[in-house]
C-alpha cells in the first residue's frame, strides 16, 4: 500500500499505546511529521522506540482532557488519529466516570481544538462495543446501537459528538470501529485484550481463562490491517461524517481462539479454566465490512492464523512473558 503522506503533520493521541505507536511508526515511515501525545497510563516509553530517533517525530507526555495543551499542540497540524482512550470494558464498569471523563470529555476537546485551528481530518478509533448485544450478525454499520458497557456508551457518544461537528462547524471527522485487535505491542495486562492475556498465561504453561462457555463468536483483527483502514480514512476525499466497521469479518468462537492458540505455542497439552461472564461482556459479534471495502477499498490481509503467527513471532523475540 503507497499512500503519500510525505510533509503531512499528524497528531497522534494514544501515541505510545498498542495501536497508536504502531500508527506512528508506519506515518513516519511514509514521510509525516508525528507529534505523538500520551499521559502513559496505558502507553509504555519502549513502544516508541523507534520513533524516538526519527528527527521529524515529537513526543509529549500530556492528557487529552488539558483542552488548553491540546490547543497549542493543535496549531497547524493536518490530521489528527485519535487513538487516546480509557480502553477497557471490564474497568469501565468499575470506574463509569472515569471513562467517561476521559474518553467523552477527551475526544470533545480534541474536535473543538481541531474547529479552533482548523485541522483537515479526525480519524477517530471507536469500537465494535456500540453495537451491544444485538442478536444480528454480521454487524453492520447502519443497525440500532445499543451499547450495554459504559465503556460502549462512551464510544457511541463520541461518535454522536463526531458527526454534530461535522455537520454544525464542517469538520471531516471519520469513525473508525475496530473489532478485537490484537498484534505486536499488545503485552498481557489486565487492560488488554484476551489474545495477549492467554498468550502470557500460555507462556507461564497455564490455562487460559474463558469467561462463559466458549461457544460465542468474535472477529479477531490484526493491527497492520487495522493501520492500513487508518491510512485508507486520512487520505480518504469527501467521506465526512462516515462510519466503517474494520473486522476480519472472519468469526471464531472463543474455544476455536483457544485451540489454535496453544497449537500455535506448542503447548497443545494445556486445558481450558471456564468461570462466569463477566458484566458488560457481549454474547457475538463479528463485522460487515462491504462498506469499507467499496468506499475506503480496504481489504484485510491476515487471517487468525497468519495474525496470531506473526504475534507470536515477535512476542518471542521480545520476551513477552517476562
């Protein structure tokens, strides 16, 4: 994929999470200058690595919710990825203020200082979580949302946020749902996913812990794919408003996950732990992607085997389990 990006000036928030370094990695080596901006609550230091010696990328530790910093920082920047959020489900529902305070109020800060210094685009990192527990599948982006974790309700309120800028000040403003991603940066801790969680579990020869029966469905998405829609949606012309799912649309239960996941780490040997639900956890869901293939003409390249292969390979040479 070649898209020009060379001289483009990018903020990326979240820059040192799982997902935004791995933007800011693949904008920089397109030619963008990236300024990248995380208070390090998830984010770690190490994920920038790289970055770090490229001369065009700026890093400041800083908070989404300092609307007066972001004001500043937002002075003739061109696109902004806004990858910065209070990401997990289960804490949501612990902390719904939190949440809430960070990624609501965040992300309306971000818009208004993106109205104020007139910047291009907002590509804004929602999540498959507004969909709720809907029984039809695939999920589809113009279906009845109805969110059932705070963290859900705070997504499906950005976007709403989103789209009234778009059409009361002319933002571009572009809606990003991610399904499940998983990849390279993404370390077992309880703010992560349950790809990263069993694969250090799997490492520590225990079994991974299953929340319910095992049988319900999600759509795994690998990070390059998900970078790749990222870079589809900033160079994208006259989608303002929009929304896209970006899935594998390629199900698989949860026991399935299990299976190849310690045949992969040839520890196929190991058993599966089953213990209760948990609050907010939502039964099924795995994407429709037609509209993002006919409008952003994304196409994802990995599938659960290949995905998981290539995570694996670089958590080994990474000592992901220390």
């Amino acid at each position: 994929m070649i898209l020009d990006l060379e001289g483009t000036k990018i903020l990326v928030t979240g820059a040192a999470g799982f997902i935004g370094s791995n933007l800011t990695d693949t904008f920089l080596e397109k030619g963008a200058h990236v300024i990248g901006l995380d208070n390090l609550f998830n984010g770690r230091m190490e994920n920038l690595g790289i970055a770090l010696q490229n001369p065009i990328f700026t890093f400041h530790k800083a908070d989404i919710r300092d609307y007066d910093f972001l004001l500043e920082i937002c002075k003739d920047i061109d696109i902004i990825f806004h990858e910065a959020a209070f990401t997990s489900v289960p804490q949501s529902v612990k902390m719904p203020i939190s949440c809430n305070e960070v990624n609501v109020g965040g992300t309306l800060n971000i818009l208004n200082a993106a109205r104020v210094r007139d910047v291009e685009a907002i590509i804004f990192a929602s999540s498959s979580s507004v969909y709720g527990d809907t029984p039809t599948l695939p999920k589809r982006e113009d279906m009845s949302l109805i969110p059932i974790s705070p963290y859900g309700a705070a997504k499906l309120a950005c976007e709403k946020y989103l789209y009234t800028y778009y059409k009361v000040y002319g933002l571009n403003t572009i809606a990003l749902r991610y399904f499940n991603v998983y990849g390279p940066r993404q370390k077992d801790s309880t703010y992560s996913g349950v790809i990263p969680i069993w694969l250090g579990r799997i490492y520590r020869n225990e079994n991974p812990i299953v929340f319910g029966d095992g049988e319900q469905r999600r759509d795994f998405t690998y990070i390059k794919d998900v970078v790749d829609a990222n870079l589809l949606a900033g160079v994208a012309k006259n989608i303002s408003g929009e929304v896209f799912n970006i899935g594998a649309s390629s199900p698989i239960t949860v026991n399935k996950l299990a299976v190849i996941m310690k045949k992969v780490c040839g520890k196929e040997h190991l058993g599966i732990d089953y213990t209760d639900p948990r609050p907010g956890d939502i039964r099924d869901s795995f994407a429709d992607i037609v509209k993002a293939k006919e409008i952003l003409k994304f196409e994802p390249k990995f599938n659960i085997q290949t995905g998981l292969e290539a995570y694996i390979e670089w958590s080994k040479s990474r000592n992901f389990a220390l």
